[in-house]
C-alpha cells in the first residue's frame, strides 16, 4: 500500500470518527446506518467492481446474515457474538453454494442464476414464516443486543460499532485489492481469459470472490439487525439486491470509497428530496438518470479520472 | 442557524441522554433542572408537532393517501377547537415508502430532528415492526394505526401503543361465533401467505374449533400473486363456508376470479373488507357477493342507525353516504381502517391534556396518562363506537362489525360486543422502565 | 531433448475437423515456426496445447508428462506462456501492471523481485519508458510489444506466439526480429506467423499444416522446396 | 376437484399468463437481441399500457367495447412514443453501453412509477372486458356404464379468458410475420447480425434502435391492454411481468423469439401446474429453483446457440 493511499484511508476514517462530534443527533443515526449499508455495497463492490461480476441477487447474503444473526438470538437464545459468527458462517455456506453453482455460467444468465436464488430465499423467508414472521419480521429485542454490558442500542455505541464494521470491511477490500489476488481478480474484470492465459485459476479466483463478497454482505445484513433490532424478508426482497448495485455504481464501481460515497449519497438524496416534494423518488429517478448520462463512472470514478488519477 | 445551535447544544443533550438512560430517577431530576424548564417554557407558544408516519408510496399507497386525509381532518377540527393544551397541532407528515428500512429511519427523522413530539400512523406491520425498535430507543411516543397484534403480543415495547384500532387477533376471534352459528361448521380459508394471514389462519382456526366449526381447509397463495383461479380447486367441495382475507393491489381480481370459479352456486362467504378495501363492490363481476358477509371495522355504507358522530366524522372527512370521496364517487375509501387514525390523535389530545404535557420531557407522562385510560365511550372523538384500553398490552378492543351485501349496499347485520373481542393479556408493558 | 509433442491430436468443432490426428515434436531452446493458409488449423493447435478448449482425441505430453486432461492455467503454471493473436492486453492497467500480473503469478508476493523482473521484461521489449501508461493508450505495435513482455515475464519454458508481427509496420517487424533471436536464448519458442520473411530469417524448424494436417516438417530451405508446400501454400499465396 | 379438472383448469389459467408473459418478454427479447441492452424499465412500459388503458376506456365510457377497442390500439402507440423518446433523450446518448443502461433504466423506472402515482394514483383500477361471459366446461368420465359428460363442480373459465389466449396468439403470428417478410424486418435482423456491417451499407442504426425500442414497449403494452380487464391498473404492476419476461428471454435463449415464446410458454404453463401439485409458495420456490437449474447447466437457454 502507498503511503498516499494508506493516508486516505485514514483521513476517510478519520472523518467519520470525527464526524460523529460534529453533526447532530440526527445525522449520527443516519451516519450509522450509512455506513452498515456501505458494508453491503463494499461487499458488492468486490464482486461487481473489482471482479467484474453483475450479480442480481445479493439482497440473499444480506438476509442470509440478518437471520443468521436474529433466528439464533431468537429461537436459541444465543449470545451476541457466537449468533455474529453464526451470521458469518452462514453467509460464507450460502455463498459458496451460489458461488459454485452460479458461476458455470457467466454475463446475463449470471445475473438471471444469482435473482433466482435470491428470489427462492426470499420465498423461502415467507414460507418459514412459523420461525421468520415472514414480511412483518420480528423485533430483536434490546436485552439481547447487550454485550458485556455494552448496549449497542445506545446511539454512541452503535455510531462507533457501525464504524468498526465499516473500518473493518473497508480495509479487508483495500488491503485485498493491493494483494496478488486482489490484482488477479482486476484482471479477471478486465479481460478474463487474458488472465486464465496468464496461468491463474479463474474459476477459483471468481469463487473465492464471491464467498468473500457475500460473506462481508452477510456481515452487513447481521450489523443491521444487530444494530437496529429488526428482522423482516422486506431485506431479502429483490429491491434490495437492486440498491447495491445503485450505489456502487453511484459512487464508483471498483474504488475503495465508492461504496460510502454512493450510499450516502443516495441516502441523503432521499431525505432531501423527501422533504422537498413528496414525489421524492420521481427526484431519485432522475438524479440516477443526469448521473448515468453526465457522470458514468460514478462519483469516485469520476474523481479518479478527472483529479487524482491514484485514488484506489 | 438550526445547525449551529444544535451544534452548540449537542454535549448538553448527549449528557442528559446518558442521564437519561441512567434510571428513572433522573429522567425526574431532569425535568426540574431550570435549564429544562426555560426551554420547555420558550416552547410552549410553539405547535405540538406529531410526526405522521405515511404509506405515500409502495404498496401501502392507497391506504396511506386516505389515513393522510382523515388525519388532516382530525388535526383540523382539533386545532378549530383550540388545539391541545391551548397550542396547535401541527403534522409533519415522511413519506416511509412502506418499507422497514426507511420506516425506521423516518421514526429518526421524527424524534431527532423534526424535533416532534410524538410519532404516529402507521398500518403496515413490517414497518410498525422496523419502526418499532427506533422509536423505543429514541423515546419517542410512537402511535400505530395497524390493526396488527404485534403491539399486544408483547414484541415491541412501551413507547409503543394502539389506542385507536383493534387488533387483528381480537377481530378474527370475535368473528368465529357468528361464523359458526350463522353460516356453517365446516370452513375453507384463503388468506395471504404472510403474517398477516398466518395470524387469520392461526387465530380463528382456533376460535372456530372453540364455537363448534372446523376449518377444514387452508389456502395460503403466495405474496405478489396476481392470478388466483388456479387456487381455488383446493377449495374443498363439502366446505360451508369459504372465509376469504387478501390484501394488496390484486384483492379485485381475487374477488371477481372467485366469483367466476363458482358461478351462481357458491357456498357462503364470509370475508374480511380488507379484500375489498378501496374498491367498489359494485364494480362488474362482483354481482355474485350479494348475500355474502363481511367483516368490517367500521362500516362502509351509512347505515340505518347512523350515530351523530358517525356523520360528523363523514363530513369532515370528506366521505359520502356510499363511503366514496365526496368529490369523486369512483374514489372509495378505506373506511374500515382509516377511522383509527381520527381516534388516535383523539387519544393522544386527551393524554396530553391529562398528563399536561408540555413538551419532550413530558412524554413518558403522556405514556401513562393514555396507559391509565380505560373506557373510551363512543363520541365525536370516536365515532366508530365505544372502546376499552388495556393499559398492559397497550392494546384497544372494539366492536366489530358484520354486514351483508344486499342491493349493491353493505348492510350491517351484527354488531359484536366489546367483550367478544377479548383474549387473555400475553404481555405487560407497564413493567418495563421508561 | 523434447519438450512438447502431442499425439495423435484431433479437435472437432461440431461437424467440422479442425485438426486430425497431429504428431508433432518440439526441441529444447529452438524457434520452431507453424505455418499453413488460413483455415488451416494453426491457432486450433496452439490453443489445444496451451488447453483453451478440450481436445477431441490424442495427447499432450510437456516435459514428459502428459497435461491433455489440465486446465489451461495448470499448463501455463507448467511454463507455457501464451500471447494472443488479436492484441489482448489489459487496456485500463499499466503497462508495468500488465506484465507484473504475469510476474507475480509465479514469484507470488516478492514485491521486489517481482519489480525487478518486470522490469527486465519491459526492457528487452523497450517498453521502459512507458511503464506508467495505459495499456489502452499505447499505440498498436507497442500493444503487440507488450503482449511479448508479458509472456517474458512469465519466465516460460515454452513461448508460444501467434502471429506476432500482424498489423506491425516494417521496422517495427526487424525490430521484432531482433528480439526473437535473443529471446530463443532464454526460452523455446512456437511462433505462428504469416510473414515470410521473419519465417525464414528466424526459425530453425518449420511446421506446415493444411487442413488441420500436418504437411511436412523441416528446416526452411527443406520446407521452401517441399513441393506439396508449394502447391497448397506459396502456390496459393504468388 | 378431482386431478383432472383440477389440471385442466390450472393449464387453462397457465395458458392466459403464458400468453402475456410472451407478448411481455417478446417485447424484451427484441429490444435485448437487436440492441443488447437490459431494459429493466420494460415492466413500467406493461404498467403504462394498463394505466393508458384505463384512462382510455373510462373517457370513452360509452360501451366497454368501444373503449377497449380504442385502448388496444391507442395504448401501444402511446406507449411506444414514450419509450422512442426515452431513447432519444436517454439511452441513445449512453451509446447503449450495456452497465450504464441498466442504471438509467432504474431511474426510467422510478420516474414512470413515480409520474404514474402523481396522476392516476396508488389505487388498482379495474378496465371493464368488451364482452365476458363464465363458460362453464364439460369433464368426460369414465365409468362402468361407459362414457359420461359430467359438469365438474368450478370448472370453468371466461369468454375473455380465451380471448386473450387467442389475441396473444394472433399477435405473435402477425409480429413473426413483420420480421420475416417485411423490409423493416429484414432491416431488423441486419442490424442484430451485425451493427457496424448494417450501418456501412447505409442503415440508419440510431433510428432502427429507436423503432425497435418502441415497438418492444408496445408490445409490452399491449400484453397490459390485454389482462387489464382480467387484473387492473396499478402503479407497481410492472414489477412481476419484467421478472417473467425477463427469464423467458433468458431461459429462450438471448435473442431469439421462437425460444422466447417457448420459454414464456414454459414459465406460464408451469406456474399455473406446479400449483396444482405443491403447496403455492412452496410451488414458487421451486419454480424459481428450476428456471436458475436449467440456466446453469444450459447457459445458452433452450433454443439458443452453444457458443
């Protein structure tokens, strides 16, 4: 790692620590929230901004975590941190599946293969709804979100664990990009069989990829549950394989910030335009649309190309 | 300017937070700090602010556009009397997009920088359910109009109360007598396969099995169905009754595809209105339901009896004798549902009078002023009928209305008691500390 | 010492035989050349020997071992490298990136040693001076140039190039000759090529193949003779 | 009822959502093997159809006829303008870059979705059918005294039902028709085959892609026009039939309509059938499993090409 990246990286955390003295009580929650919702979008980001693979259907790791997390502290009264690892571990096995199976096939029918599983484990939510509560999910209530006396309900714990799981997964993928492997699988989005022809395991490359990607979603979606106390199948929906797509491409598909910025973004520009007219997605609608059309890279992207050509 | 000055007052607040969360003694000591006091005195010309949790967009939209109107009305007639507490009510109304995830961040909005004084009215269970945690954590009194039974189940917590509609477990339960000894033991039930329906499925398989009946079939079709034809060959050909429930944008095709499913030679069917909330049920191809039952909450069409109340409510709103806009008679309502909201600002008027609440710092008071209320009688404040609270599940319980379609018109045929609606309390949130 | 030779190597695509039944032996540390008209099933036998696709008969035995059942990137990790015939590098990296992904597979994380091997690399190719550029930015014949460095960076046993010299101007083609001849220093190399002139100059064996057979077999001045060669080859190409 | 009506009148209903799922995913097909983009506004353009639709029928309002006869052909024209313009001001101007359509069509879609419940509204509005009557249908049983008609108790559909299949029908035919043997449709295919090869021989590519674009709107609004009597307007309709047609093209294989129809046919029939033999969610699971199997192990789709 350069030294100028690795300043970036601890001016941006720097940021968000500060952050959380500067902005007001509000915006802490939001921040928060934010930057659980980054950790998806940082897992997506490996997989669609670094590997250069599209996948439909990631709202399924996201769920995978939140009831990895919630179905054990509901149903088995476990503890916060073994239904944390539980969460993880879930996620890791789900996407190893889907990694395996899905990626005999490659593009549009990636794409297609990765929806449907996510759709079936969406159904699959309502079906067990004897154990999830299906659409209405349930409620993790705030005795169990105790851990050592800590209560991660109270808004300045759960600013500064939301930003250890954000720092934490967000140097996980910076590091990783700047390993051999990470190169690879930049190479493997770049040209593919250029990189097969180099001598490296594609396959292997692209598995590993999304096991790792879903298990940092995975991570995310136990965050959250975690965090904010609620379980439902309204996560595991197809909108919500949809958002870390928006986002990463909002902020920059295969830049490091990206994510944060492209999530944050298309936060804010909810809140604000929710405020300014109640129309407010047709304003979400056509912010995508001018971003798209005058801003392709995304904002970090945009950045790199333009200023610091270095940005990671 | 509200930046910095919230800015500045940002460590003072975050203290008494931690004070807060201390115990309830210095939630008391705060109260009388003088610091405190000149901020609520300052306050006090200012609005009461209720923040309205709304389904503007999503799938809760229909709904949501009428639980906005009623609520303007009621907040109107109450400020044209003053208001509460001699300041004025004012709504901020956040859209939640029927959806958890920004249910609960507009809860945040509402509590930590609309700076409202209470939350209120939302229906969709997964969003009072996402919602539900925040509100806890933030204080924030929050005042659901969901008919869900997640509130008495005891899942949610004590800033969380439903003063103004019953809950789904009491109406399905309350149903299963008149089921069984109007219309026939043996039932086949259609119900939504999510929570919602699954607590039909569960609650009155159980009554029914109570008073005599027997479901003997259950039909769960799966959320985003849009055709429904292909279900109803499960229906079993011995069934008495068919006991119907959907809800979603399909609920007209469901109706008007059961009706083409039986021809003229159907069983009797009872429903809930929640498959025809909205909709109007002279539209072509529901000709069939005439003589067929339905639950409602408060009934759609005026009635014989019409209460006093029951037509100022009307007015104000702005709804016809046929339970259509006034302006546009193709624009039906959701009459069954919506009333609550009108009686929940009742209620929150009435705490905050009781508990003279005076701004934030008052809002565990106002939580039990409304806990300690009992009998609510049925009044311009109430217009759907008398109600008693249970102050221990935070949970109102009603009458309960049945009518009959007859000439194109919903004709109340039985009316329950109160008492009907009754199940033993699963939870008491007055022993969880504020 | 031999260190490829398939046998018996047959490839069909659907109902159309690209390549029948080729015995083919290559020696250690010499430029050996495979030519024949287009069609005639060059870039099919390359591809069956680096394992683009799976073989429909015969064998491939490298070093001695048979690697027909191997993936492609089990063959390059063996000491096959490979340069494409239409320019395929990674238009949005470096330069310097483009062969160091090459480097490092083998020498893992060794930065250092890594660096100093792509720097080699970029040297002999000339390539130097524009290791911070795009790849996408460089022009045609430095693309081709990079497409060399990043199988020299590979450190390969055998360096299999198809058509290196397409699309160069002229001096750039001396030029490229100039590098081969030190290149079959370090490597073995199976070079497809078009060009007559590099053909003749450079390669101390030729294979022709026709018709996914192989024709004849032998040093160019055998080969430029060869009767059979002329008629379907040069006969077709003067 | 017993297994036998009971499957025909799953096959029945299947047939009816096989038929719009084809004209919905044909539309889709067309625009994705001629343009090669992912158009995930496409389910809006169905949900315009049905909303144009109504608003048609009831401004006309004299008979239900008249005013779905109008909507059928006015709807699609409509419907189709909107969409050439989308690709006017949007898509075209994207170079139809494969990634950055599918983000402008995510907003496209908002902005549909979101102007739709500005003006009509989030209530599902019903389109009265020009004609509709319930037909009830007889079963043959076979019993010891031989063959029996009998009149199975629910077995029975409408006379619009079967309109639909047959429009759909007569649709498709007349579409294949258009692409085999018209100029236009032989533009069509030039462009597919080969882009830069159709704009060196003088084919104006930009205007090809906008009338392509347009007319797989249109069909999508047609499919709309169609079941909107069956089902009603709503603004979140769209959602369900871009998930369908998008499998069906899919699961077709890329670009080719035969394969698309047979996959749309396929995705109907089987949702209508599996239901009959599995609880319903379970039923959709399973549905949803199938189609990711045969995607995986035949990535080209049913009829397309192994590459």
């Amino acid at each position: 790692m350069t030294v100028r990246e690795g300043l970036l990286h601890f001016v941006l955390l720097g940021i968000l620590v500060l952050l959380f003295f500067v902005v007001s009580d509000y915006h802490d929650g939001n921040w928060a929230r934010i930057m659980v919702l980054a950790v998806y979008a940082v897992g997506y980001n490996l997989l669609f901004g670094y590997t250069g693979l599209l996948s439909l259907g990631h709202a399924l790791f996201f769920a995978t975590g939140m009831y990895g997390l919630a179905l054990p502290i509901q149903h088995l009264g476990f503890a916060p941190v073994p239904a944390f690892l539980s969460a993880l571990v879930c996620a890791a096995v789900v996407s190893s599946a889907v990694g395996f199976l899905a990626l005999r096939t490659s593009g549009v029918a990636f794409m297609i293969v990765t929806l449907m599983f996510a759709q079936a484990g969406f159904l699959l939510s309502l079906y067990a709804g004897r154990y999830t509560r299906g659409d209405e999910g349930f409620v993790i209530p705030q005795s169990a979100r105790i851990i050592a006396g800590i209560d991660f309900s109270d808004p300045t714990i759960r600013y500064f664990a939301a930003f250890f799981v954000f720092a934490a997964a967000y140097l996980l993928i910076a590091w990783l990009i700047r390993t051999p492997f990470g190169k690879c699988l930049v190479a493997i989005r770049e040209n593919e069989d250029r990189a097969r022809m180099l001598g490296y395991d594609v396959h292997f490359h692209k598995l590993v990829a999304v096991i790792l990607s879903g298990t940092v979603s995975g991570a995310a979606g136990a965050a959250y549950a975690f965090l904010f106390g609620y379980a439902g199948a309204t996560f595991a929906s197809v909108q919500y394989s949809i958002l870390p797509l928006l986002w990463v491409l909002l902020g920059g598909a295969g830049t490091t910030i990206g994510p944060l910025i492209g999530t944050a973004f298309a936060f804010y520009l909810i809140d604000f335009s929710s405020d300014l007219t109640t129309a407010h997605l047709l304003v979400v609608g056509l912010a995508i649309v001018l971003l798209t059309l005058f801003a392709p890279l995304g904002l970090a992207g945009e950045v790199r190309k333009r200023i610091v050509g270095w940005l990671p | 300017m509200s930046q910095f000055t919230k800015n500045y007052v940002l460590p003072t607040r975050r203290n008494a937070l931690k004070l807060l969360s201390g115990g309830g003694l210095a939630l008391a000591a705060s109260s009388t700090m003088p610091g405190v006091t000149r901020f609520a005195q300052a306050q006090s010309s200012e609005p009461i602010r209720i923040g309205f949790q709304i389904h503007r967009t999503g799938i809760g939209a229909a709904y949501g556009r009428w639980y906005d109107r009623t609520t303007q009305a009621a907040v109107k007639r109450m400020n044209d009397a003053g208001g509460i507490n001699g300041r004025m009510v004012e709504i901020i109304a956040e859209d939640d997009g029927t959806d958890p995830k920004r249910g609960a961040e507009v809860v945040e909005k509402f509590a930590t920088q609309q700076q409202c004084d209470v939350a209120f009215g939302t229906l969709f269970s997964h969003v009072v359910i996402g919602s539900a945690p925040r509100a806890g954590e933030l204080k924030i009194p929050y005042f659901v109009v969901s008919e869900g039974h997640h509130v008495a189940s005891g899942i949610l917590n004590r800033y969380t109360l439903q003063p103004g509609i019953t809950d789904v477990k009491s109406q399905v339960e309350a149903m299963a007598p008149f089921v069984s000894t109007n219309l026939g033991k043996k039932v086949a039930m259609i119900y939504p396969d999510f929570a919602f329906g699954h607590d039909h499925r569960d609650y009155f398989t159980a009554a029914l099995a109570k008073n005599g009946g027997e479901v003997i079939a259950q039909i769960a079709i799966p959320p985003t169905e849009t055709s429904f034809t292909k279900y109803f060959p499960k229906i079993p050909q011995q069934t008495e009754v068919l006991y119907h429930v959907m809800v979603g944008p399909a609920v007209l095709t469901f109706v008007k595809e059961l009706g083409e499913f039986f021809g003229s030679n159907h069983p009797e069917i009872f429903g809930f209105i929640d498959s025809l909330e909205a909709v109007d049920i002279q539209s072509p191809g529901l000709e069939f339901l005439e003589g067929t039952y339905f639950w409602e909450g408060n009934p759609r069409y005026v009635q014989n009896n019409q209460t006093s109340h029951d037509k100022m409510y009307r007015t104000a709103v702005g709804v016809d004798e046929s339970g259509a806009s006034v302006s546009d008679s193709r624009d039906i309502s959701t009459y069954a549902h919506m009333f609550g909201c009108w009686e929940t600002l009742n209620i929150i008027k009435a705490g905050m009078e009781m508990s003279d609440y005076q701004g934030p710092q008052h809002r565990s008071r106002l939580i039990e002023a409304v806990e300690d209320m009992t009998d609510i009688p049925l009044s311009d404040d109430h217009p759907q009928g008398a109600k008693i609270f249970n102050g221990k599940t935070h949970q109102v319980f009603g009458h309960q209305y049945i009518s009959k379609v007859e000439n194109g018109r919903m004709v109340l045929a039985h009316t329950t008691s109160i008492e009907d609606t009754f199940y033993p309390d699963e939870t008491d949130y007055t022993t969880q500390p504020f | 010492m031999t260190l490829l030779s398939t046998r018996q190597l047959s490839k069909s695509f659907g109902g159309l035989q690209a390549l029948r039944n080729v015995d083919f032996d290559l020696e250690r540390g010499r430029i050996r050349a495979l030519i024949g008209p287009n069609g005639a099933g060059k870039s099919t036998f390359v591809g069956a020997v680096c394992g683009r696709f799976r073989v429909t008969s015969g064998n491939v035995i490298f070093n001695g071992n048979d690697i027909t059942r191997l993936p492609a990137h089990h063959r390059i990790g063996l000491g096959i490298a490979y340069s494409f015939q239409i320019t395929s590098v990674f238009d949005r990296l470096t330069v310097h990136e483009n062969v160091a992904l090459g480097v490092r597979r083998h020498l893992k994380a060794n930065q250092e040693r890594v660096n100093k091997q792509v720097c080699a690399a970029l040297d002999k190719t000339g390539l130097r001076n524009r290791a911070d550029q795009l790849a996408g930015d460089l022009s045609y014949g430095h693309q081709r140039l990079l497409e060399i460095a990043m199988g020299l960076g590979q450190n390969p046993q055998l360096f299999i190039m198809d058509e290196p010299t397409q699309g160069l101007a002229e001096s750039e083609v001396d030029a490229f000759q100039d590098l081969l001849q030190t290149l079959c220093q370090e490597t073995t190399i199976l070079l497809i090529e078009h060009n007559m002139k590099v053909v003749m100059d450079c390669a101390d064996d030729i294979t022709v193949l026709n018709f996914g057979e192989v024709l004849a077999e032998g040093p160019p001045a055998k080969i430029q003779k060869n009767e059979k060669v002329q008629h379907a080859y040069f006969g077709t190409q003067t | 009822m017993d297994f036998g009506p009971h499957l025909f009148l799953a096959i029945l209903e299947g047939a009816v959502t096989a038929a719009v799922i084809s004209l919905t995913a044909v539309g889709l097909s067309l625009v994705f093997g001629i343009m090669r983009v992912v158009n995930v506004a496409h389910g809006e353009f169905f949900m315009l159809g049905a909303v144009v639709a109504w608003w048609i029928a009831t401004s006309i309002g004299i008979h239900p006829a008249l005013g779905f006869t109008a909507a059928l052909i006015i709807a699609p024209i409509a419907v189709g303008a909107i969409a050439a313009l989308s690709d006017r001001l949007v898509l075209s101007r994207l170079e139809y870059d494969p990634e950055r359509t599918i983000v402008a069509t995510i907003g496209l879609l908002y902005v549909f979705q979101q102007a739709t419940l500005m003006t009509f509204g989030p209530d599902a509005r019903p389109v009265e059918p020009p004609f509709n009557h319930r037909l009830a249908i007889p079963w043959i049983e076979i019993s010891e005294s031989g063959l029996n008609l009998t009149w199975p108790w629910g077995l029975a559909t409408t006379s619009y039902k079967l309109f639909v299949i047959g429009a759909a029908c007569i649709i498709v035919a007349a579409l294949w028709v258009f692409l085999q043997r018209t100029r236009f449709g032989l533009i069509m295919r030039a462009t597919q085959l080969d882009r830069e090869m159709a704009t060196a021989f003088g084919i104006p590519v930009r205007r090809v892609y906008s009338v392509v674009f347009a007319l797989g709107a249109a069909l999508a609004a047609l499919g709309a026009v169609l079941i909107v009597p069956v089902q009603q307007a709503h603004y979140l309709m769209g959602g369900d039939p871009l998930l369908l047609s998008f499998i069906a093209v899919i699961i077709g294989g890329l670009g080719s309509l035969p394969g698309t129809i047979l996959a749309g046919v396929i995705i109907g029939m089987s949702d209508g059938i599996i239901s009959v033999f599995f609880s319903p969610t379970l039923a959709k699971i399973l549905a949803t499993l199938l189609v990711a199997l045969v995607l995986i192990f035949r990535p080209q789709g049913l009829l397309g090409r192994a590459p």
